[in-house]
C-alpha cells in the first residue's frame, strides 16, 4: 500500500488573516504556500485581489501566484493539475506543501477524488442554457433546473448563472440529476494524509475587516490597477475582469452607477461572498476551526494550528 502524502490545508473567508497565519505556519512548519484563490493566479492584478507582496512572503515561497496573464482560461482542473505537480515538488525538497485560499471548488479539487477528466460536456446544450439566461434572465433557466433536478436547485445560488447551466447541461446529457452524482462526489482523496484547517471570527468583525479593506484597496490605487488592465487591452468582459473588486470600478467607469455606489457594492458583494465561503467550507466535517480573536496574537494563534498540524499528520 503506497503511503499517503502530508498535506496541510488552510481556508476561511476573504479577510479573515489566512495571507499572515499561512506565512507564520510556513516558518514554523517548514513548508512553502500554494494558492487556492481563483484570482489572484492572474498577472497584474494585485490589489484588487489582495495578493500577497513579496514583502509579506518574508521569503516563503509561493506557487499558482501571477502565473497566468488575465485572458486566460483557468479551471478547477488547471488547477487540481499543477497543484498536485507543485505538491510533489515540495514534498521532494522534504518541506510542507501548505494550500491556502478561499475558492472551494479548487480546495475541492484537491481533498476529494475529483476526475475531471471524465466530465460531461456538451456545447450544444450549454450555449443554448446561456443564450437563454442572457436573453430571459437566470430567473427562467432556474425555473427550467427546479422542474428536473430541485436539489441541485436549492443548492445553486440564483445568481450563479454558470452553474445553473451545468447542472441543465448533465441532466439534458445524462438524463439524472446533477444532484445524484453530487451525493457520491465526496469521497476522500486517497493520494492525502489532510491536516484541514479553517479561520474564522465573529461576523460583524470580519464584515467591518471586508468594509476597511476595501477601502484600502481604493486608497492603494485600485482605480489606476483597473485602468491599467482596461488600457493593456484585456476585455471587460474576460471572467478575471469580472471578478469582485474589478466588475464594481468598471461599471462605474462606465457610467452604470456613481463611485459611491460602486464602493457600496462592492463592500456588500465582499460580504455575502465571505459568507457563502464560510458555508462552503462549514459542510466538511473534517475541517478543525479555530477561532482567531481567541489567541493572544497572531504568534500564539500560529502556534496552536501548528501543533494540531503536527500532531495530525505525525509530523
């Protein structure tokens, strides 16, 4: 029987303090970072993303950052596939390979036995669920999901348009609900001996943490950033430039509402985004969750999930 890998997962919502516990961990764990955030593998986009500086790294190294330009595609299997490439790397130079981040999809590609490469597809379908969606709205492709496959209905959040239509599309392929093959989607990955980690905090805390870093964002150039990007020539309309943060200062470039209503916009799209993480993540049981505002720092916090990790993975 071929002996499991170590591997260390630390996730929680945006804002929480994962970027400075992660550098923490590393030090004391000896171990190098690899980034589960779906945004911040692109190039130049950097606060609005609130990527790590090469300050922060204190010489950490970090890999699936600034590592594809913003018009091009990235999947969760992109990403499942350098993630476990980069793991081996880590494991080879006798360090920690620690993932970190917030995009539960990619955590998932990672901790459970996902094959990507035996996914239904079908174009045909798919373009005509979004020609619908664009021209009646997600209101009536929902409606469509609900008459063949209400658990998975339930499950979707109605703006999430693109899920919506995968799930259409493997029922119309298949002819079973997507929810049938979710309930037998979580099985462990047995490539992993997983430490899983998550932060979290009170939620009017971590909601005034979202509301300050956003305005810090502004203040640190995200306008200029936004720019920038829009002047090197990548689309308004690329998934990366619609991203959270991104999506908000174009549309007031474009006259769609004032500043003030973007900045408002964007301060409550970054909390029911931390919320629906903490939701993600809240359905594995596996995860061990400590509380950051219970340690007297963040030494002490570092400390504690280091020992857990240790203890966890014989370490």
């Amino acid at each position: 029987m071929t002996k499991k890998k170590p591997l260390f997962i630390l996730v929680g919502p945006t804002a929480v303090g994962k970027t400075s516990t992660s550098i923490n961990l590393a030090k004391q764990l000896n171990g190098e970072i690899i980034s589960a955030d779906s945004m911040q593998i692109y190039k130049y986009m950097d606060i609005g993303t609130a990527k790590v500086t090469d300050e922060e790294k204190q010489g950490i190294k970090h890999y699936l950052v600034d590592e594809i330009f913003p018009n091009e595609k990235f999947s969760a299997a992109d990403f499942q596939k350098r993630a476990n490439k980069y793991i081996s790397q880590i494991l080879v130079k006798d360090k920690m390979p620690i993932v970190v981040g917030g995009t539960g999809l990619y955590v998932n590609s990672l901790v459970y036995d996902l094959d990507f490469t035996k996914a239904i597809s079908n174009n045909e379908l798919r373009k005509k669920f979004e020609s619908e969606a664009s021209r009646y709205g997600n209101d009536y492709v929902m409606e469509k999901l609900k008459e063949v496959d209400l658990k998975s209905a339930k499950r979707i959040h109605i703006n999430d348009t693109k899920r919506i239509i995968r799930a259409l599309e493997v029922y119309h392929e298949t002819g079973k609900p997507m929810s049938e093959s979710y309930n037998n989607f979580r099985k462990p990955n047995p490539l992993y001996d997983i430490a899983f980690v998550g932060l979290y905090m009170d939620r009017k805390k971590l909601y005034d943490r979202i509301n300050y870093r956003v305005d810090k964002m502004i203040e640190e150039g995200l306008i200029d950033e936004v720019k920038n990007l829009i002047n090197m020539g990548y689309d308004k309309d690329l998934a990366s430039m619609q991203g959270l943060g991104y999506k908000e200062i174009i549309n007031w470039l474009d006259g769609k509402y004032d500043f003030e209503e973007a900045i408002r916009i964007l301060k409550r799209d970054s909390r029911r985004f931390a919320k629906r993480q903490l939701t993600w993540f809240r359905r594995d049981n596996r995860i061990k969750w400590f509380d950051v505002e219970k340690c007297s720092d963040k030494k002490d916090l570092s400390k504690n999930i280091a020992n857990y990790v240790r203890k966890k993975l014989n370490y």
